[in-house]
C-alpha cells in the first residue's frame, strides 16, 4: 500500500488471477449454462478466483487498509432499516491509498471475465466511492443487512471468510425481488465462499445480505468491485454515502 494512486501499475492479471478463468474458453469452464445460469439467478460463484499469490497481496494490502477504515453501527433507512455492523473503507479513500486494488478493478482481464458472463459490455462507474470498497466483519454478530445496489454489477473477492458454513458471513441473495424483505422467503438463496473465491451478482435487481458471524474469532473480508454499462442508470440511493464516506 502507498500513496502514489496516480502511478501507472502493471498488474499481471495471471499473477494474482487464475489464468484459466481469463481465457476465451471462460463460459465453457463455469459449466455450460454459466451465462444462462447468471441470467436466471443473479448470481454465479467463481470458486478460486484469486491465486495463493494474489490472495496473499491482496491480503497484506487490505490489512494496511484497514487501519484506515471506519466502524459502521447503524440501521439504514433508505434500505428498510437493515443493520449494518461492521467496518468499511470507500473506494475515494483506497484510490489515494493504494495502486493495486484500482489496477486491478481496472484490469481488462478481470473487466473481460465479466462482460463474457453478463453478455454486454461493462465500464469503471463514474462515482469514486463506490467502485471499489473493503468490507469486514470481525465482531460476533457483524453483518452487512439487506440491500440492493445502485450498479449493475458487483463482483466480491473474498480475502477472508469463516471456513465452515455454520459460522455465518454467508451471503443470501433473491434475484428480481419485489422488496427486501422476500429474502426471508423460501424462494432466497444461501451461499458459502471461502478465500480466494468470488461471486458475480447482478446487484441492483438482486436483493442481497450478509448472515452475520455467530461467535469471535471470526472474520470475513471483502473487495466488492461495482462495474456499470454503458447504457446504464444508476439507481441512486444514500446508501453508499451512509456506509463508505
């Protein structure tokens, strides 16, 4: 972690990327009805994602990162009054922060990997707060509540995250949901991540959340990268402003 944001990094992608999820072959790796299964769910899980040497990188980064970023104990009206307990660092602050996490947000391997599953083309959003943020949990009882998001698109890398499912930080999503509240309903969706996997999600018609941690000693941490369309609206909301500024 430095302070020169502005410095032209080059990122070898296959470094700290799983090459073979980079290729053109990419669809047919994910299983044959990966597009189709994105389109239908919102949602598609991209196990391994990052090496052992870009989770390493990314992970020294983030815990310099960390020493920066802000506690979060608020219910957020804008979102039904779902809780937020956790600690948060916005993309305006990691941009002057850190070169490796904008060069990798940036990077056209990883732009690439994503517009092969959503079927259109995908570009950085406009706003510096939201493009790129870190996300932990690491209190018993830490979760980031339901909502949706005001971009299209948010692919999640996990640096951190509990092993065992029973432990909580899982995430829980229900694409195309009426409101936030149907995630309660049996129709939601429960995933479990490990470090160095991902997840896509088509995160602005995707009710989402994050189950809380169920005991100490335990710690999720997240990279979310929001990308947009050329063609898109961003919903706006407060939310952003509430939990990363």
């Amino acid at each position: 972690m430095n302070g020169e944001a502005d410095r032209d990094v080059s990122l070898p992608s296959p470094g700290v990327l799983r090459a073979s999820l980079l290729d053109a072959d990419v669809l047919t790796r994910l299983g044959p009805d990966g597009a189709d299964r994105f389109a239908r769910d919102g949602y598609l899980a991209l196990p391994g994602l990052l090496t052992g040497e870009g989770l390493a990188v990314l992970g020294r980064e983030a815990t310099g990162l960390e020493a920066v970023a802000r506690r979060r104990d608020f219910a957020m009206a804008c979102m039904d009054d779902s809780p937020r307990h956790m600690t948060t660092l916005g993309g305006h602050v990691i941009g002057r922060a850190s070169t490796l996490i904008p060069a990798l947000y940036r990077d056209r391997s990883l732009m690439g990997l994503v517009r092969e599953v959503v079927g259109e083309p995908v570009i950085e959003v406009d706003d510096p707060v939201e493009r790129h943020v870190l996300n932990i949990l690491h209190r018993a009882g830490n979760t980031h509540g339901a909502h949706t998001d005001d971009h299209p698109y948010a692919l999640v890398l996990f640096l951190e995250a509990p092993d065992d499912p029973a432990d909580g930080g899982l995430v829980r999503y229900l694409p195309r949901a009426a409101s936030l509240r149907t995630l309660d309903s049996k129709r939601a969706r429960t995933a479990h991540h490990r470090a160095g996997d991902a997840y896509l999600l088509r995160s602005d018609t995707t009710a989402h959340r994050v189950t809380p941690l169920v005991r100490p000693g335990l710690r999720r941490t997240v990279l979310n990268f929001a990308y947009t369309t050329p063609v898109a609206r961003p919903h706006r909301t407060p939310s952003a402003t509430e939990l990363y500024e």
